[in-house]
C-alpha cells in the first residue's frame, strides 16, 4: 500500500497531486495542481498522532467523549451509506479501516470513547460478524507484507499501522472476543473477560481500572434499543454570538428510528436558570445558524432548521427535530461536508 511521500502527475508531465501516505492514508497537506502547474487547493488531512489522540496522550484535562453508532439498525435504510460517511470523520474509524479489506456490511456497530486518566485514554470497538480470522486477513489487507500478530493476556493483537518508527507509541489491534474488535492502547485493557464486582470503580465513577470492554457494553447498555446514534460529551463551555459563554455539565445527541428519524440534541446545566438562558436564545441561535449556512443550501437548511423545537425542564434544555427518511440523509451528508479535511489554497 500507499506509505512516505507519494507524487502523481497529469498526463501532459506536470505535476497534479503530492502529499503523504500512512499505511494507504493520506495525512497532512495535499497540493492539488492543474495541468498548467496553478495551484488548484490545499487539503488538510490530520497526521497520524493528531487523529489518534491514544497516541499523544491524553491528561486530566481531556475532554471525555462517547460515541455509539449502530449500523445493523440502519442495514438496507436509504440513511445506511450517509452514516457510514459521517463515521469515516472519526479519526479512529478512519485509520484503523481505511484501505482495508473490512467489509462495511460486517460491522454492525462502532464505539469510540475517550476519557479523563493518566493513562492514554481514546479506544475504538467494532462490533462485526467476521470470524478472528476473516477479521485478520482483512486488517491485513492494506499491509504489502503480512502484519506480526503476538499474544497480548491471550489475546491476539498487532500494531495499528506498520512500517512507522512510532508505533509503539500509537494504539494497537486486539481481537477480544468473537465479533469484538479494539484498537486502543494496552493500559486500557486490565482484564478481557472478567465481570466487574458490584464494588469496583465502574461504580464509583472512576474508570482508571475499567477495561474497554467494561465501557463499551456501559454505554451500549445505556442506549435504548432503537437508537441509531449517541454521542455524549463532557462538561464543555461553548460561545455563542450574543450569548457568551455557555458552560454545560453535559451534551447529548441522539438519533433514533431509521423509519421517521428524531434528532435530540440534549444540555445538561447546573443550574435552572444557566438552562432557561439557553432554551430563550434558542430562536436567535436558529438564525445565526441559517444566515453562516452557504448561499445555495440556505434555504433547505433554514426549513431543517426552524422545525426544531427548544424546550427547558429544570436543569435540561433539549432541542428537537422530526425528519424524514431524505431530511435525514441531507442533514447528514450537510455536517459531513461542513466538517471535512479541506482547506482552499492561501
């Protein structure tokens, strides 16, 4: 596969694209160039550590953040493929799949969690119908030379990418279970297949003992069982024009029902009136949001926009929408497209 520095050139010898590959990715600045040798765009792909927070660390300031996307709940949907898309932004899902020979219709679920420990926190599980050897070849296929599989607390692991004088540094692969994949690094995993104690710190809020399994079947456990997608974020303070500074103790979207999707997007505060505040600006917020949206979307997005409803209850103040089927895949491939590695050139 794809790895250093990579140049393709036009047909008439000048030079079109340049960049650098990790593994088959493609990471840092991209110069793209017409046939007459004008510098067309520049596009940003995050380096390898940059994507894969694991691989820098993360201290007690991390930001904690869940991520649960059921794919087996979208299987065969018009919503399926447009979902798929937004998982691909996960750095993680990104590098750990990216030219591989993983079959995306055997993945039925993705977990991406990070968290406030001393150790480096960010893991990715993959919930899948291969066998650990179907599994092994796939990974594999982005290798040009098969990858060395050792044995990890009995477990069969390898490291995420190869040829990089990194990799001890960045997340690995572990087959943990049938149809349980992790890439995450070995701190996170003190145990595999024991169930937690009533008394262990899973219960009483500290997670510096809890291996990835514990945390990916906590929030699976957490979802109900129709939704598609939950992303759960930490306390965060967020600015808005007119508003200020907006401190939460916790944010949550959710989508649920492939069929007649619901989108919630729910703020936890610590206190009624920090709640009220935002849930009063909300219609100000909406049109902030409609007047940044590009000239030739604005009025599709400005119909998305205003059917969502801002209610407060006490300490909660949730924000609302109900779509349909082709709304959905808009509002999809919108956020995709709004938040994609591309910059034009300076």
């Amino acid at each position: 596969k794809e790895h250093g520095q990579w140049t393709i050139w036009h047909s008439n010898s000048q030079l079109h694209q340049q960049g650098d590959y990790v593994d088959g990715v493609k990471v840092g600045e991209w110069n793209t160039f017409a046939e007459d040798g004008t510098l067309l765009k520049v596009d940003t792909f995050q380096t390898f550590e940059s994507q894969c927070p694991a691989a820098a660390g993360s201290g007690a300031k991390s930001l904690i953040v869940s991520f649960l996307l059921r794919l087996d709940g979208l299987r065969g949907s018009a919503l399926e493929q447009p979902f798929r898309t937004f998982a691909e932004l996960v750095p993680e899902y990104r590098f750990a799949l990216a030219n591989t020979g993983v079959d995306p219709k055997s993945l039925n679920s993705v977990v991406m969690g990070s968290s406030k420990t001393e150790v480096r926190g960010t893991f990715l599980a993959l919930r899948h119908s291969l066998s650990h050897a179907a599994m092994k070849a796939a990974l594999d296929g982005r290798s040009d030379a098969p990858m060395q599989w050792k044995t990890f607390r009995d477990v069969e692991s390898r490291p995420l990418v190869s040829n990089t004088s990194k990799s001890s540094d960045l997340p690995k692969i572990f087959l943990v279970q049938s149809g349980l994949t992790v890439v995450a690094q070995p701190e996170l995993l003190p145990r595999f297949d024991e169930d937690l104690a009533t008394n262990t710190s899973l219960q009483s809020g500290s997670d510096a003992e809890v291996s990835v399994v514990d945390r990916v079947e906590k929030l699976e456990r957490s979802a109900p069982k129709d939704v598609l997608l939950l992303i759960n974020i930490g306390g965060a303070t967020a600015k808005l024009r007119g508003l200020g500074d907006v401190k939460f103790d916790s944010a949550k979207l959710i989508i649920t029902n492939p069929n007649a999707p619901l989108v919630d997007v729910e703020f936890v505060f610590g206190s009624s009136k920090e709640a009220a505040r935002l849930s009063s600006f909300c219609p100000e917020m909406k049109k902030q949001l409609i007047a940044a949206t590009p000239t030739i979307m604005r009025a599709v997005i400005a119909d998305l926009t205003n059917r969502v409803e801002c209610r407060q209850n006490k300490k909660v103040t949730t924000l609302s929408g109900l779509y349909s089927i082709d709304e959905m895949a808009r509002i999809i491939s919108f956020g995709a497209a709004m938040v994609a590695p591309s910059h034009p050139p300076k």
